[in-house]
C-alpha cells in the first residue's frame, strides 16, 4: 500500500489522500500534512517527496544540496557583465554625443576626475546593473540571463519569486556588493547558505533548478 497523507484544513483533520491527489488538488508549501510514515505534522515545504510537485510550479525551496556554488555564480555574473557592458557602452555613446565626455585612458586620469564626475560614473555602472537584475529577478525568469543560462534562479526563503521591491532591494545591496571590490560576494564561500551581502540583506537564495 502506498503512503496516505492527512491534512488539516480550518483546524480540521482531513483525508487520507494519495501523493497524486494532494498534488492534483493543489498544495501550499504551509500547508500542514501528516504523512502515514510520521508521527507529526509538518509543512509541505518539509517533504522531500514533494520538492519536484513544487519545482514544477516555479517554486524552488532552498535545501542544502541545491544551493549554488561560487563557480557557478561567477560564470553568471561574467555573463551579465558582458551584457551590461554593452548597455553602459552605449550610455557613454550617448552621453558624448550630448557633450559630456570622460578622458579615461589610465589610472591617472581616473584619479583626477572631481567628485562630481566619479559619482556620474558610479551612477552610469550601478544603475543599469539595479535596474537590469531587479527586473529579471522579479519576472518569470526569476534571475538575470547569466543566471537563466547557468539554471539559477533567485528566491525567497519560501522558494518563490522575488516581489519587485524585494527584488530591487538585493539589487541595489548588489551594486554596494560591486563597488566595494567585490567583497560583498566573499561570504558566498563561508556562509552555511551561500549568500552574498544583498542575499542577507534581502533574505533571498540562488539555487541550481533541476
């Protein structure tokens, strides 16, 4: 005989249901089984054999073993920093063609721009890079095209998509991330999720689909 599950609705103790009619009825990772092989309740989000119904509904729950690697995070990030770079070219081409233009040939001249000019060009890197991941972490993608093309996705602690102001807050947290030499990304190597600066800061994941 298979396993039967029971779940409690309005307090109440329903059931016994299959695998398959639990998944066919619809299931909400809260909501709260008990599997005729436990002893206690628990949330759906906590059983395993339910991790492929929810990944089939864009819900990817972040578990120990599908977090993603620094590798795979960096291979994401060069992708998008290949895109960007086109986008912030093109930014400069515009901005030359309306008379603002920066003589950037060395360091030096780095060195010498004014205040005013250095937070011009932090804003031509950093704002781009906002609004570019805010937008795919919060659409259907759940994650920029560098992380689509790795099978990466963003998600909450619950699994799902990123809301827009969540997502807009992990990507201003990301720009900080960058214009700190990267250090915000050192902590994906030592913290027990792998999370970056942003991901603390808005409690979000990047795991590996499938």
């Amino acid at each position: 005989m298979g396993i039967e599950y029971f779940i409690l609705e309005d307090g109440e103790q329903k059931g016994p249901f299959t695998f398959a009619e639990l998944t066919d009825r619809g299931l909400g990772i809260h909501e709260r089984i008990l599997s005729s092989q436990a002893e206690d309740w628990q949330d759906a989000c906590d059983l395993p054999e339910f991790y492929p119904y929810f990944e089939s509904c864009g819900i990817y729950l972040p578990t120990g073993d599908n977090l993603a690697s620094f590798g795979w995070r960096l291979l994401a990030y060069m992708v998008d920093y290949i895109i960007l770079s086109f986008i912030i070219q093109y930014i400069f081409v515009f901005l030359a063609s309306k008379g603002i233009k920066f003589n950037l040939q060395t360091i030096d001249d780095l060195l010498k721009l004014s205040a005013k000019d250095l937070l011009i060009l932090q804003l031509i890197s950093s704002v781009p890079l906002i609004i570019y991941n805010s937008i795919c972490e919060a659409s259907p993608m759940q994650g920029s095209v560098g992380k689509k093309l790795c099978k990466l996705v963003v998600v909450d602690i619950d699994g799902v998509k990123l809301s827009y102001p969540n997502a807009l807050l992990r990507s201003v947290g990301k720009a900080f991330s960058i214009a700190f030499l990267c250090l915000g990304f050192i902590s994906i190597l030592f913290t027990e999720h792998r999370q970056a600066l942003h991901d603390f800061l808005a409690k979000t994941y990047v795991v590996k689909r499938g």
